[in-house]
C-alpha cells in the first residue's frame, strides 16, 4: 500500500543537522540502518519510511535544542515512543530526525493526596502501574500493548477501560510540550480544572506530534478498587452479544471493562493461549468496587445476558483467572496469526453509537465473508468500539487490494453510522483520506492550526491532515 503524498526531502538541511546534532549528542545520534528502519516500522501493512537519524534524548532541554537545530534548517522531527501504533504514525515520509524518548523514563512526582502523578514520556503505563502499586493507586487507561505514556497521549489512546475510566484525554491534567520552535510550554496547572484561557491541553492530546513533542504529563490516578470481578458469558450470535453488551451499558451497570470476541477469535485465543472457551461469541467483562459491589454488578449481567441467550455464565474474583483471560485478551493479536500460519494481520477499527453497534459488526463481518477475507472480530463493545482484523498475505498484492479496499469500506460505514473510522487508533497515514468525509470543514480550521504553529511543517509531516 503507498501512500497519500509524497513531501519533498531537505537533503542539505537533514545532513546540516546531522552533523550538528552528532556533535553535541555523540554516540547518542544513531545512523545505522537497522536502527533507523526499526524507528520507520509500521505494525500494520503501510510501506516503512526510515528517517535520517535516531536522537536519544535525556531531558526536556535537550528535546528543546533538537528541535531549535531541527527548526533553523525546516528540517523534519518525528516523536518515537515504543513503536506500538498501528497507522503509520512513527513513518518518516520526508526524511528527517526520530525523537526516542526511550531515555526520558523517569516519575517525576506523585501526589497521592491529589490522586496525580508527573511523569516523562518514555515511562510506559505497566511500569507507572508497578511503581504506584504500594500506595494503592492505578493508572485505568490500558490499550494493550505496553505502549508509552507519551505516545497513548499523543495518538488519544483509551482500550479496555475505556467505558468506566474514560480515554488519554480524560485522564491528562496538564502537558510539558516543546513546540515547533524550541519553546517550552505548560499547558495547565495541576489543579484538577480550570477555566483559563484555550485548552491547549486537549489541542495537544490526540495531535500525534504534528503540532509538538510532549516532554512531560500530569495523569489522573484512581484507587485500587477494594474488589475486582471478571465474569465471561457465551452467546449464540454477535448480535445477541451486542444486545447484551448495548443492555449493560443502558440498564447503567457500572461496568470497567467489557470485550466482545467472535467465535474465529475466541478459537485463536485458545490455541495461543492453552484456554478452553465455548468457540462461540464471547463477552469477558471486569466489575470494580466494593466486595458487595462487585457480586452486584456481576449477578445483574447474568440476568441480561440470559434475556438474550447467553449460557455458560460465570464470574470470579481469582486474581490469577482474571490475569489470565486479559492476557489472553490482551495477546489476540499474536493468537489471530495462528489461524493462518504465515499471514499477516491488518488491524482496523472503527467507532459507532452503541445503539447502532449491532448493525455496524453484522454488517463489517458479512462483507468480510462477502470478500472471503479471514476476519475474526475483537472490541471494547461498552463504548461502541471494535477492531476487525484481515488476515492476509502481505506479498500478495490481490490479497493487498483487497484487504485495503475492506478497511476503506469499513471506515466510510462507520462514518454513515455517525462513528468515527477510527475510536482509538488514531489516523497517522492510513487514515488521513476519510477526514474530511468525517468532519468536512472542520478539517479546514484543523489545517489553519496547524499552519499557525508549524508554518514549516516540521513536526510529523504527512500526518493526520490532508494536505491543504
């Protein structure tokens, strides 16, 4: 698959900066091929375009005198977190120098009382998880993969929390940015809201490093729930899954987590991960709150799920039967592989009200079946989100074509539905063509934004916005 443009490359300024940058940084600017391609890589099936340098930053100062280098020869800069987003977003398309904030990984501060902590970029959410453990805190949003924190705050990410916790844009108090031309910025104090002034904050979140390299974040915390419950119930359809799930979230069942798997992915699950589920249409859902609480909320389920035929009900509050189904929730990606040895799996998603959630997967797995693409379907159905996952011979271009012109199709589905072509993903390169079916003229004040800030374009070019 190619892509939507083609920028122009600063050959003298890229080498200009090199240099300089390679005498100030030393060995901590890397050139070398196999470093540079491994910061240009794509989980999914876009083309990977390496940039010119790898720079390892190790303070906001320094990620202020990279940029400032980089600004005064227009010279592109792209952010790298662990390399976990799936739309292209860390690709290289002009050339240029990549950010990694690998080294930036330290906590800052945590304020219990105040129930935040600060942290840089590179943290990633199981490490802040693991420190904040002995002062009963947590931090909810969890997409999966153990990605950065300053990633998950750049591409707006939420996951399987979503539903009760909210997404990245909920839980960030404040940033530290350093923008296109060197300056650092605050956007917020920690106080818990504010009314002053545009909320650069929310700009910034969900911009994917095309309007500024962020450099340190303020994060709502939560207490560990005194209790914590996970329950799984089979169904005989993905629409009588949906239902059940559309019912929970209406009926106001204060659910935490609720993943909807089709039959093909609960067979991929088993294989990988040794599980015996019922290879049919499966729910897994987590309840959090007080011992009472948690029954409650579980046993109520129970009784929707039966409304709709659900069978095999059952819940628990074993931690390590917990651990183990959202491990192997979490390792579908890896499983899915397992239905077609060699293959390669093109992950998509897509976002629509809950009432219309029924319809939209009905319809994404019969045009799946339509085109005879192997398609099991994933999804945090509390907040109407699912992902489909093409199973495809990437050196293939038929197979290619056709998988591209499926995520096409789904994306302009979702978008009738008044959904979104992309709930969590973000848009990086490999959503960039539906934005203005989505928002229209919005796109255009979108693209004044970000002429205003970056009049150079130097920031993650050929990103999110088409060009104008």
């Amino acid at each position: 698959m190619g892509h939507a443009d083609t920028l122009e490359r600063n050959e003298t300024g890229i080498a200009t900066v090199i240099a300089s940058l390679t005498q100030r940084f030393g060995d901590r600017l890397q050139t070398g091929r196999a470093i540079r391609d491994q910061h240009g890589h794509t989980t999914t099936w876009l083309e990977t375009q390496a940039p010119d340098a790898v720079v390892f930053p190790e303070t906001t100062e320094e990620v202020a005198e990279i940029v400032r280098t980089c600004a005064a020869h227009k010279v592109p800069v792209i952010a790298f977190g662990v390399g976990s987003s799936l739309e292209g977003h860390v690709n290289a398309p002009a050339g240029g120098i990549c950010v990694d904030f690998n080294r930036m990984n330290r906590i800052l501060a945590v304020h219990p009382e105040d129930l935040d902590v600060v942290v840089q970029p590179g943290v990633t959410r199981e490490d802040l998880n693991v420190a904040l453990r002995d002062k009963g805190l947590f931090f909810p949003i969890d997409p999966g993969a153990n990605a950065s924190l300053g990633g998950m705050a750049a591409t707006r990410a939420s996951g399987t929390n979503a539903v009760r916790y909210g997404t990245m844009k909920d839980n960030i108090i404040a940033l530290e940015a350093v923008m296109p031309d060197g300056t650092i910025i605050r956007t917020a104090q920690r106080a818990k809201k504010t009314s002053a002034g545009y909320d650069l904050t929310r700009l910034l979140v969900g911009s994917e490093g095309t309007l500024g390299l962020i450099t340190a974040i303020t994060l709502r915390l939560q207490g560990i729930p005194e209790a914590i419950s996970a329950a799984r119930c089979s169904f005989p359809t993905l629409d009588a899954a949906c239902q059940a799930a559309m019912m929970a979230i209406q009926y106001g069942i204060p659910v935490a987590r609720m993943e909807l798997m089709d039959a093909m992915a609960v067979k991929a699950v088993n294989l990988y991960s040794k599980l015996g589920l019922p290879e049919e249409p499966l729910l897994l859902l987590e309840f959090h709150g007080s011992t009472a609480g948690v029954a409650e909320q579980a046993e109520s389920f129970g009784m929707i799920s039966e409304e709709v035929g659900g069978t095999g009900f059952e819940w628990t509050t074993s931690t390590e039967e917990r651990n183990r189904l959202w491990k192997a929730r979490h390792d579908f990606y890896w499983a899915s592989l397992q239905l077609r040895p060699g293959a390669s799996a093109v992950a998509t998603d897509a976002c629509v009200p809950i009432s219309r959630l029924a319809e939209c997967v009905a319809l994404a797995v019969a045009k799946a079946d339509e085109l005879g693409i192997l398609c099991p379907v994933v999804g945090h159905v509390g907040d109407g989100n699912f992902h489909m996952s093409p199973l495809i011979d990437k050196s293939d271009p038929a197979e290619l074509e056709k998988a591209e012109g499926y995520v096409a199709w789904l994306a302009k589905l979702a978008i009738s539905m008044d959904g979104t072509c992309t709930g969590e993903h973000g848009i990086g390169q490999g959503k960039r063509k539906y934005m203005e079916q989505e928002l229209g003229p919005a796109i255009r004040y979108m693209q004044a934004i970000k002429a205003a800030i970056d009049p150079d374009n130097i920031m993650n070019p050929g990103k999110i916005l088409p060009p104008a």
